[in-house]
C-alpha cells in the first residue's frame, strides 16, 4: 500500500491536538503554576506573583500532607503486597483447569465494574456500621457482642478503608496475571511434570520467571492507580479531610477549591505543586521498575 | 473517485469534531425557565430584558422548588425573561470560572462567607437599591422589613464593610434536640449551663436514651464552640490560626468531654460516626441531642417520624472565662448582583421576590427554614431558634475558626474522637493536640 503522508497527517491531526490541547497543554501549565502563588485555578496569569519553590515548602510543612503521604505510602506497600498476592494466587488456581472458571473470574472481577461510590457506600453503611454493620453482627454471633468494635473509628478507618479498596482492586490485577500466565507454553510445564517438579516448583521456576514483564505492568499500573487515589477517601470522609483517609489527590482537592464545608483559603499554586510531585512519584517508581524488573528473559 | 471519497470523509469527520465541541459549550443551564409573556398583567411593558440567575440549589430541593415558582411568577408579572440554573454545589467550583471567562451571570447565590469573601470581587454594591421600597415593602425600605441581624451581618462581611449581600434562609448553629425524649426524662428547662446540661444528660440516660451525639463532620464545631464558652472567642481564635495548644482552657475542655465518656452521655459509635451517620441516630430517636444547624429538621425530613418534635437552644455556657449564651454562629445564604450586571434594578427586584412577602414564606415553610421576612411565619420545628437568633449579640464564624486550616481540623477530628471513645484521656488528648 502506498504510504500517503497527507492522509496520514490529516487522520492523527485530531488526536495529537486533543493530547496537545486537553494534556500536554495542561500539565506545562501546571508545572509552571507550581511555581507562582496562585489563588484560583482560573485566575489569569497577570495575578499570578513568583514564588519560586515556595508552594513546595508550603505543602511539606503540613502536617496532613505528610500523613497523606504516608497513606498512600502504606496502600502502595501493604496494599499492593495484598493485591498481587491474592491476584498471582487467584491467577495461578483459574488458570490450572479447575471447573466453573468463567464464572469465578466474573465474580472476582465484578466489584472493579461497580462503581466505586456505591462500592465504598456499602462498605461504609452495610459492613462496617456499628450497630447493623456485617462485621459487628457476626461478631455478635460468636458472643463478642458487647464490646462493639469502631470499625470506623480514627485508629481503625485507614485499614478498613484499605481493605474495602483492595477488595475491589484484586480483580483488575488478576485479569492481568492470567493473561501473563496463559501465554507460558504448556510444554515447559509438561517438560517439568516428566523431570519431577511438583507444583511449588513449577510455580517458582517456571510461572514466576516469566511473569517478570506481567509482574511489573502490575506494579507501574498499581502505582499510577494509588498516586491517583481519590474517591476512596472522599467517601469514607466526606465532608472535609480526615488524618485516616487522606491521600495527597484529596488535600489537593481541598486545596484548590476550598473546602466544602467552612469558607478556606484557597491555593492552588500549592495544589499544582502537589500535582508535579505525585507526576515525579510515577515516573520515578517507572524507571526503578525497568532497572529492577528487567524484561529480558521473556522472549514470547 | 477513491481519493475524492476520503476528502469527503474527512470533511465530515472534521466537521462533526467542530461542531460537538461548540455545541457543548453552549447548553450550560440545565433548565431553562424563561417566560416572555405579552403585557397582559405586566407594569412595565415588556423590554426584551434577560437575567440570568446561577442557584446553588438542586431542581429537586425544596428551595429549588419554590426559587423556580418565584422565578416565574417574577417573569409573568415583569416580562423579564430570566434563566435559572441549577448549579448545585458544584457553583462553588464554576461560578469564579464562569464569571471570569464573561459568562451573562447576573444573579448568583451561595453561603454568606463565601460569597462575600471567595467572590467579594464580583459584587454590586447593594447600599442604595437596598435602601429603597418596593411593592412588598408597604413603603418601608426594604432593610426595615427583613431579618436586622443577618443585614448587619452582611455588611460586616461585605467587601469595604459595604452591603453587597441579601441574606436569606439564615441558620444558627445550635442544639438540636428531641422534645419527646426531653418530655419523657422530665426536663422542664432548657440547659443553660454546662453543669445543667449534665443534669440533662442523666435523666435522659435514666429513661435508656443516649444524650448526646456527633459525627466527623462535626467535630471541629463542637470543639471550637465548647473552647469559646471555656476560655472565649478571642482566645479560641488564636488557637485556631496558630495552631499552637498550650492555653489550659484545652485540658478543661478535654476533662469535660472526658466526663462525658466515662458518664455514658455520649453515644458509644460517636468516634466512628462518618456524617451523617450522627444525624441519622437522631432521626431513629436512640440520641436526643445533637450540636447542628437549624437546617436540619429540612436535611432529616425523611428520615424523622412524621410529628417528630423539634426543639432547639444555645450551647450552654461552662466557664465565667469565656463566652455567654448570646455567643452564636448565625449565617445564611445569600444573593447577590454581579458588578457588571446591564440590569441592577430588575435583579434587586427579584432579589426582593425572594426575601419578602409571599414566596419567603413559602420558601421558609417548604424547607423548614427560617424567613428573611419580619412579617413572614416561622415553621413549627423552629419556633424555639427565634429566641437564639433574637438573644444572640456576637456572631461566631464557622466552627470558631477550627475548620480554616485542614491541619488543624484533622487534628481535632483524630484526638476527639480517640477522646471521646476512652482511647485517650484528658491528659493524652491536650498533649496529642500540641504537637
């Protein structure tokens, strides 16, 4: 086929200038606001005042921007520790030939389909609720009924949040791992069945190995999803910000468009300088996973 | 014929690109209530005059409701077209993009504080128009015939100490509390005082109910108004923006909600309360009182019984060292007039639909709130509120000024809530709230 530049140019035109305009636009704005004291997001550039790396001392000298920071420190680790056990686990037992595996991968999957308001909703009010809550009740029925547990409580909010966050998150990571694992050739396992390995070592040195490139989709996937952690927190603190649920994206929100139940200063100079940060977060954990997890080995 | 065929195609796909994006920019008012009626009932002939009106309202409210039918029966009797937009909350986030990019808005409305300080730029000064009469007014100024208190309010606020606000659907931050339980635990008075208030409390817990409730929402208020009333409002300010909590006013505050605690007069799922789960333990009648704003016999309406019974008083005083009963956080909402507006008067106009005569009353009954109007009746679930709003002297801002910094309110929220579920003692809970 004979290759036509014009027509070539005239298809991509629309798509690279809606990246240009709706991206990449928007992030060099960013950047540069990081670098102003700017109140409102909309405020033309003439009110905005230099301030150099101002907002960056700004934001590292709360308090809850550092907790928020840590939350998304502890869901990055322990909540993606949990996920990618669970969903390597849930992986490896769909894809060894058991019965009804449509069905399993359906169920698994299907809170990554519910949205996730009404996913945390039901946590907040079905399963952790003090008094009807599924938790509490079960307990009740083992005789631990009088001492009510405060699933929601400030000591305890940030596992139950990270828990129900997790629940929904297994599925996605899941699909990914299977993926990963029905492209391994039988014949290797075969190989290794004749020479003695058992299922341990099958899972060790075959399936691990040549998940490697899988393995770190997962993690970069992960870390761009935790960075952009948001809606979780909204929900289980949903009028202003809680030490037990916030994640930087939520301070940021409150940050830019003031919080929406007292009348706050508004900083969104702050906020942009919050945005670079969780940018540099991303590409940085990127490039420690290409060194770490190198992708040479798996030559499909 | 090929290439002609794909030229076409392109031009097609070009075009329908162009057009979805300008058509989404056009269609942002989600209803449209416009009415250009001919001069049957109009005083002033029809003058091909729009206004356009931005609410913070839903379609679904109860303000909404009444809004729109005020709107219309505006238009029929003026001829003025006017389209009113039902933002929502969201106005908070669009309203400053809007106006800036030049967007007509020529009425908008939102809480007082936030109209008057985040949007303090874009206001008309109201001095004048305010001080005229209107129809509804029989001759008077219109400041003489609505609520006095939320005026001065408005003008303290207003950008230059000026009026560039009319308030309505005024609030008070108060004790919301259920007659019923009180009626059933004997308590003949209301509470003035704290020690009176802990009497309260244990007949209450006498008849098995739970005297007292809050929710993370909440918190912050409930802290700032009980340090004002300890060390007072000057003292608790500070503490608000410094963030410093060194003064001892803090461990007495601490030793009083740890009393309540290890009294039992605070509901035991109070710590893990995510709003509005405080609000909902009211309206099941397990809790009886509940520190909130006069909004919520509206906010609650479907989940009370039918003739649940509303009673409201000040938060009690606790020490001679900080603030009376006369002390409160009273605001509103309130309208205001865009500053490059074509049509100032036709916008007061309906500013003063709003605020008086029939459609505040209307608006007062539909969401059990509070009239702007003097004249206007109150409803039955606030009856008891008018004498806080008539006795209250000193304005509160919002939650004292512990919800201005969200270090600060996040502090408050995690330590009051360890405190107030015996995780934290008194000790602890002063400690934990230097650092």
């Amino acid at each position: 086929m004979k290759k036509n530049r014009a027509m070539i140019n005239a298809f991509l035109a629309p798509a690279v200038l809606a990246y240009l305009v709706v991206f990449l636009y928007p992030t060099l704005r960013t950047i540069v606001m990081s670098f102003f004291k700017v109140e409102s997001v909309t405020d033309s550039v003439s009110k905005w005042k230099f301030f150099g790396l101002g907002n960056f001392k700004t934001i590292f000298s709360s308090e809850l921007f550092i907790t928020s920071l840590k939350n998304i420190g502890n869901i990055w680790l322990i909540g993606g520790i949990s996920v990618m056990v669970l969903a390597l686990l849930f992986a490896v037992i769909l894809t060894s030939g058991i019965k009804f595996k449509s069905f399993y991968r359906s169920a698994i999957y299907l809170p990554n389909v519910v949205s996730a308001v009404a996913m945390g909703t039901m946590w907040i009010n079905y399963i952790y609720n003090t008094d009807f809550g599924l938790l509490n009740r079960i307990l009740a029925f083992f005789g631990q009924g009088n001492k009510k547990v405060l699933w929601l409580g400030p000591d305890r909010i940030f596992w139950s949040m990270l828990v129900a966050y997790c629940f929904g998150m297994v599925g996605y990571h899941m699909l990914i791992f299977m993926a990963g694992i029905e492209r391994i050739p039988q014949d290797y396992y075969e190989a290794a069945t004749i020479e003695g390995a058992n299922i341990w070592d099958r899972f060790i040195k075959i399936t691990l190995p040549l998940l490697k490139g899988v393995t770190r989709s997962n993690i970069v996937i992960w870390t761009v999803t935790t960075v952009g952690f948001f809606v979780w927190g909204q929900i289980f603190s949903p009028v202003n910000l809680s030490a037990g649920t916030a994640a930087p994206m939520n301070y940021m929100y409150e940050l830019v468009f003031g919080s929406s139940s007292s009348v706050t200063v508004r900083d969104s100079g702050a906020g942009a300088a919050i945005g670079v940060l969780m940018t540099l977060i991303v590409v940085t954990v990127f490039f420690a996973t290409t060194f770490i997890v190198r992708n040479d080995d798996s030559e499909m | 014929m090929k290439k002609r065929a794909s030229i076409l195609l392109i031009f097609i796909m070009a075009l329908s690109v162009v057009f979805t994006s300008c058509g989404s920019t056009n269609s942002n008012s989600t209803n449209s209530n416009s009415s250009e009626s001919s001069s049957e009932t109009t005083t002033t002939p029809a003058k091909n005059i729009k206004l356009v009106y931005w609410t913070m309202w839903n379609e679904t409210e109860p303000q909404g409701q009444v809004i729109a039918e005020a709107v219309e029966a505006y238009s029929k009797q003026t001829g003025i077209e006017v389209e009113l937009n039902f933002n929502g909350r969201d106005i908070r986030k669009n309203l400053q993009p809007a106006l800036d990019a030049g967007t007509q808005i020529d009425i908008f409305d939102e809480d007082i504080d936030r109209v008057n300080s985040t949007w303090g730029n874009y206001l008309l000064d109201l001095e004048e128009l305010s001080t005229k009469s209107y129809p509804s007014t029989n001759g008077k100024p219109f400041t003489e015939v609505v609520n006095k208190a939320l005026i001065d309010i408005a003008r303290q606020v207003g950008p230059n100490g000026r009026l560039s606000s009319i308030p309505y659907q005024p609030f008070a931050f108060v004790v919301m509390y259920n007659k019923d339980i009180f009626d059933q635990a004997g308590i003949t008075s209301i509470p003035k005082t704290w020690e009176e208030l802990l009497e309260a409390c244990e007949k209450i817990k006498s008849i098995g109910k739970i005297p007292w409730t809050v929710d993370d929402a909440y918190m912050a208020a409930l802290v700032g108004y009980h340090l004002a009333r300890t060390i007072g409002m000057e003292e608790t300010l500070k503490i608000a923006n410094d963030n410093s909590w060194d003064h001892p006013g803090v461990l007495e505050l601490a030793k009083d909600w740890e009393e309540m605690y290890q009294k039992g007069y605070i509901s035991p799922n109070a710590a893990a309360n995510v709003w509005p789960a405080g609000q909902q333990e009211i309206a099941q009648e397990s809790v009886a009182m509940y520190l909130n704003g006069t909004w919520l016999p509206n906010e609650i309406k479907s989940s009370v019984k039918p003739d649940f019974r509303w009673g409201t008083f000040a938060y009690p005083s606790v020490s001679s060292d900080g603030d009376p009963i006369t002390y409160n956080n009273i605001g509103g909402q309130c309208f205001a007039i865009n500053k490059n507006t074509q049509y100032p008067q036709e916008a007061f106009d309906l500013i003063v639909t709003l605020t008086t005569g029939k459609y505040d009353t209307k608006l007062a009954q539909e969401s059990l709130g509070v009239p702007m109007g003097l004249d206007s009746d109150w409803p039955e679930q606030l009856t008891e509120a008018k004498t806080v709003f008539e006795n209250t002297t000193n304005r509160y801002i919002w939650a004292v000024g512990m919800e201005n910094s969200a270090d600060v309110n996040a502090k408050i929220k995690k330590n009051f809530a360890l405190l107030i579920s015996g995780k934290l003692d008194a000790q602890g809970f002063a400690e934990a709230m230097k650092n």
